[in-house]
C-alpha cells in the first residue's frame, strides 16, 4: 500500500520510549483505518483534494 | 519466549476492533509473573504465557502476529523487553507505511527537561486523505488528538476511536485519551 514516495519517519532521539510507543500505536492505526475505508470501497466518496 | 497461542473468541470478545493480521505487531503488558508463566495485557484481554527469564511485571513486550489458526492466534515476542531506560530505536521506529512526516517534537514540561513529551506527525493515507496526529504523554496519561477532513473519513475515525485510545494504553502502559476532529482547513497544519 506504500506510495513510490513513502516517508519512514524518524523520530528524534530523545521521544521516550513510551511515547515513541504511542506514535507507533497510533500509525498503525491510521493506516488500519485507511485499509478499512478503502476495502470498503469508499475510495471515491472518502478522498478529498489535498 | 515460545510463540503463545491465544483463543481468537477471548481476544476478539474483548477488544473486537483489535487487527489480527499475520506480521501485525501488538503491544501488551506483564501483569503478574509465576515461575516460567504469567499473565499479560493485550488490548485489554489477560492472558496466560510463558515468559523469558528476564521479563518482570511492568514490562512492555511487543508481540508479532506470526500465524492465524483456525480460532487460535499464534503470537511471539517481536522484541526482548528493554534492559534500559531507552527502547532499541530500530525496533521502536512507527513501521513504515504510507507517507508519514514527522513535524515536531518538543518537551512540553517534560519532568526531566530534556526529553520529548510531544509528538505532532501528518499521515497522508491513500483513502483517508491528510491526517495530523499529536501524541503527548505524561506521567499520568496518553493523549492523542487527531484531525481528518470533515466527512466521512472523520465519521470513520470518529467511529474506531475506542480501538485507538485502547492502542495507546496498551502501548504507553497508561491511560489514554482520544480526541478526533476536523481539520479547519486541508491546507493548515495542526500542531
């Protein structure tokens, strides 16, 4: 599901360990998220112009 | 830590929204510890495993969905729990995905004064358009405030917002709070 141009982020150095738990947490969870929607076959109705 | 086999009607009567997908890393918490055995926390579900030698009660284990079997799920530790103050980075990275930017970080009145407690990062998904997520956490709490175009991307969100504030306790080892909103504009960055 990776775009050509997908960024790996890189979180600085001194995000806690629990924190940088969190981001991780969360990012999975949009990218679920966008899974379900486009599974759904919402595509055209969920896209909006960036 | 051998792969540990979880009952998929427990796990999913529990947490229903959670996603057992093969390669699916989760995170779950050591509750109690008896002899080679104990007792974890994954999303809310208390489980029986056998433990490393070296996992205590508190720690955080990270746990890779290996297999889907039938009603059972085969899960094994994705990382050993952290020795020290700071989790291995490479293991501790957001996995890659879609794009993903990381627009700050900052300690926000971080009890020590040097480290982050703050987090803002834009996800563009290939669905649910530009989404801006700012994870803050403190001794007490996990917050996540996350903003998506109004419609229904926000509807969607709005709807799976449980499984989220689950996520990240289960993640941060503390409570969590969820907000989900629209974006002003899809032009601005929330930070």
């Amino acid at each position: 599901m990776s775009d050509a141009g997908a960024l790996q982020p890189a979180l600085p150095a001194d995000v806690p360990p629990a924190l940088r738990a969190a981001v991780s947490a969360a990012l999975d969870w949009l990218r679920d998220l966008d899974q379900e929607a486009d599974a759904a076959g919402e595509a055209s109705d969920l896209r909006r112009p960036r | 830590m051998r792969p540990l086999a979880v009952d998929l009607v427990l796990l999913r009567s529990t947490a229903p929204d959670l996603p057992l997908v093969v390669g699916r890393v989760l995170a779950a918490r050591v509750l109690e510890r008896h002899g080679q055995h104990g007792v974890i926390n994954l999303a809310g579900a208390f489980l029986t495993a056998e433990l490393p030698d070296e996992v205590q009660p508190g720690d955080r284990l990270r746990l890779v969905v290996q297999e889907m079997r039938g009603d059972r799920a085969v899960l094994a530790l994705a990382q050993e729990p952290p020795s020290g103050p700071q989790v291995p980075p490479a293991l501790a990275e957001p996995p890659a995905g879609d794009r993903v930017v990381v627009l700050a970080s900052d300690g926000e009145g971080g009890a020590d004064g040097e480290r982050a407690q703050v987090v803002t990062v834009r996800f563009e998904g290939k669905t649910i358009g530009t989404v801006e997520l700012r994870v803050a956490l403190d001794d007490s709490l996990v917050h996540a405030l996350a903003a998506f175009s109004d419609g229904a991307p926000l509807e969607l969100a709005r709807g799976r917002a449980g499984t989220l504030r689950d996520a990240l306790a289960a993640a941060a080892s503390r409570p969590a709070e969820v907000e989900v909103v629209a974006r002003p504009n899809p032009l601005d960055v929330y930070v």
